[in-house]
C-alpha cells in the first residue's frame, strides 16, 4: 500500500509520520507532501533523530496529481489540509489525525523542543494503530 501523508507546509507533521513510516514498516511505501512546501523543519529533523529516525534526507514537496494517482491512503496531519485536500478517486482511501502543529509552539527553547516531541510520539503511536488496521 502506497501511503501518502498530507499536511500545510510539509515541514513538521507529514515530514515525521514519512520518517515513522519508513521505519516501522517494510509492507507499505510512505511518501509526505504539502499543499504548499514551506521547507523542513529543523526541530524536527533534532526529535526525530533523537528517536533514532533520520528524516534529513526527506524533501519538502508540494502535492502533485502524480502523488494523488501514485497513493492508495491519503492521511491528513492538519484541519488546513484535510478542507484543502483535492477530490481522491474512489479508490483511494483518506484518513484525518487532527494534530497541533509544534512549529506553533511557544516559550523557551526547552519548552518548545517537548512540544516537537510530544508530537513525535503522537504520530507514531497513530501510525502504529493505522498500520495495524491495514
């Protein structure tokens, strides 16, 4: 299964769950792509290599009809996504998580950094659920 992870900017969100995909599954493709591409997120890439997944190597994409035609799962990460999200075909299947997005996240560096985490450890306790439903 092709899995396509959908968020505004593809810098923070749809970024880690690619990066969560690759690793945590060898049966499914993941690919991540935003309405528009607003570049990585650098907190991102840190949380995510603190939990042993590099995600540096990932582009920051803006969605394409190739991508749409290439998934068979489009998961939102973001509410901005999900109502800008182009019309599927009837055969591929959407999924939306609601998350907050960490690049919003205020406060002092340390304070900041438990917010990428928190997310971090959100998507891939979603991911693992949706892999297991699959």
């Amino acid at each position: 299964m092709n899995i396509l992870f959908l968020c505004t900017g593809n810098s923070c969100r749809s970024q880690m769950a690619e990066g969560w995909g690759r690793q945590l599954s060898d049966d499914h493709e993941f690919c991540s792509a935003g309405i528009e591409a607003h570049g990585k997120n650098p907190r991102a890439i840190a949380v995510m290599a603190e939990a042993g997944v590099d995600i540096s190597g990932q582009q920051s994409t803006q969605l394409t009809d190739a991508m749409l035609g290439w998934a068979d799962l489009v998961v939102t990460v973001c509410g901005h996504a999900d109502d800008n999200c182009p019309s599927l075909p009837d055969t591929v299947r959407k999924v939306h998580w609601p998350l907050d997005d960490p690049a919003k996240a205020t406060g002092d560096e340390d304070a900041v950094m438990q917010v990428f985490r928190a997310s971090r450890d959100d998507i891939r306790q979603r991911l693992q659920a949706l892999l297991k439903s699959l």
